[in-house]
C-alpha cells in the first residue's frame, strides 16, 4: 500500500493530472470515480493502473485482471482526487486520438461542433447533453484542444466516453461535412432565422462559437443556414452548453414528430 504523498507514482499521477504536456507526453490521462471507470471500460480504453482505497470504496468494481491495482492510504487518495473521499478509485488511462474518418456515423447524424472551447467545464456540458440527445459525435475546431483535461472528465460525467469526441481544424470538418452530405446550421445572431424554423431531420450539424466572439466566417459562409435562440431579456448571449441543449433537442423533438408521421 501507498501511504505517502511524496511516492513517485504519486507524484507521476499528480503531473498527469495538472500538467496538459505530461499527458501528451506520456499518452495517459487520469479518470476518477467508479462511473467513469466504467463508462470508460466500456468505450473500449485501456486501463493501466487503478489506484484504490478500500476504505472508502462504495463498492467492488469489477475489473480486468492484467489492470494493475495499487492500494492507497486514505490520505493519499484525499491527495489524488478530484471530488474528495468519494468512491475510492482513480484510474490512469490510455489515451487515443480519434479521427474524422473514425466516426461511425448513423443514416441521418446529428453533431455538435464547437470552434474552440474557452472553458473545459463548457465541452463536458455539451457533451453530457450530446448524450442525452442521442447525438452522434461533438467536434472541436480547435487541434490544440485537451480531451482529458480533468475539469473536462469531471464536468462529463462519463459522457466523454460515450459520445464520440474529435478535435481537428475548420477546413477539416468544413470539408468532411460537404463530402458527407451533412447540413451545416450556424447559431449566430446576425442574418440568422429562428432555430424551430430549420429543418434538422436530415444531416445535420449544428455550430457554435464562443460566447465572447462567436463564429468566423469561415463557418458563416460554409453554412447551409444560420439560426438563433430568441433572445428576449437584456443579454445577447446564452452559456454554450445550454445552447447546444436546446438545439439538440429541437432536433429530437422534429425528428421524433417525422418517425411518427412516417
């Protein structure tokens, strides 16, 4: 058992967890909580090391038996978690890219792309909703984007692991979508028509920018349409998350109303 902060696996596990450049350079990511573990099991990630205290494990989890599992002391664990002394197992993880042309798409996809995220918490949002809605993939336009930054992970809650997530540049996923046949809706509040009134039962991808400058033009001139979430108070912008929410699910709601009349 590990029982001091200042061990070198710990330290490494630390490193992992704050510093971007170590995961990259390592090709590991760090996932805490007994969910997550199993979301991320399930995805088909490869586990290296499972550092678990049994003293405020919730439960036994059940997991593959060339995973190594280091017992740590309490205080150790207090060290290495996120969200406290909870559930009793943090995970070191193989890390994998995921492509464009990996994308496992259904006959009429629903994605959400993000041009660059401001706040990790903001891409797990999204994601979180983009699972909820049945969504087939959340694109970031951002190559330098993290997928396994923990606040990501955390804010997730699993959904990092269910929901096909990739990061490449503009022109990639402007090109991808033209040879996809994939209808590009722009969320913007210039030249823009309201979202309930956009067809989104076939392809579609729906885009967001931040909420400080929005999106380029190169998005708005590859858009098939642009549309926008009435604004009726005095702000002019929503958090992205909750934008991304609400036109997801305007989606479902037109395409549960199409499978119905068909």
């Amino acid at each position: 058992m590990i029982t001091s902060t200042q061990n070198q696996r710990i330290k490494h596990l630390l490193l992992l967890q704050q510093k971007s450049a170590q995961r990259r350079a390592d090709g590991l990511f760090v996932v805490e909580g007994r969910r997550e573990v199993e979301h991320c099991l399930e995805a088909g990630f490869t586990l290296r090391t499972a550092f678990v205290c049994e003293e405020i494990a919730e439960a036994s989890l059940s997991l593959p038996q060339d995973i190594e599992v280091v017992p740590v002391s309490r205080n150790v664990y207090e060290r290495i978690a996120y969200r406290g002394g909870t559930e009793g197992i943090v995970a070191v993880v193989e890390a994998r890219k995921t492509e464009l042309t990996d994308l496992k798409l259904s006959s009429s996809p629903l994605i959400v792309v993000l041009e660059s995220v401001e706040k990790p918490g903001n891409l797990g949002a999204v994601l979180r909703s983009a699972d909820a809605a049945g969504a087939d993939a959340v694109i970031v336009c951002d190559p330098l984007t993290d997928l396994y930054n923990p606040n990501l992970i955390r804010s997730a809650v699993g959904a990092l692991f269910t929901v096909p997530c990739v990061a490449c540049s503009t022109e990639e996923c402007i090109s991808f979508f033209k040879e996809k046949g994939i209808q590009i809706l722009t969320a913007q509040l210039q030249d823009s028509k309201l979202y309930y009134d956009t067809p989104m039962t076939g392809p579609t991808a729906i885009v967001m920018g931040t909420e400080a400058t929005g999106l380029t033009d190169q998005w708005r001139i590859a858009a098939d349409a642009h549309i926008r979430i009435p604004m009726l108070g005095q702000l002019d912008s929503l958090n992205v998350s909750v934008s991304a929410a609400i036109l997801l699910y305007e989606a479902v709601r037109q395409r549960q109303l199409y499978n119905n009349v068909k």
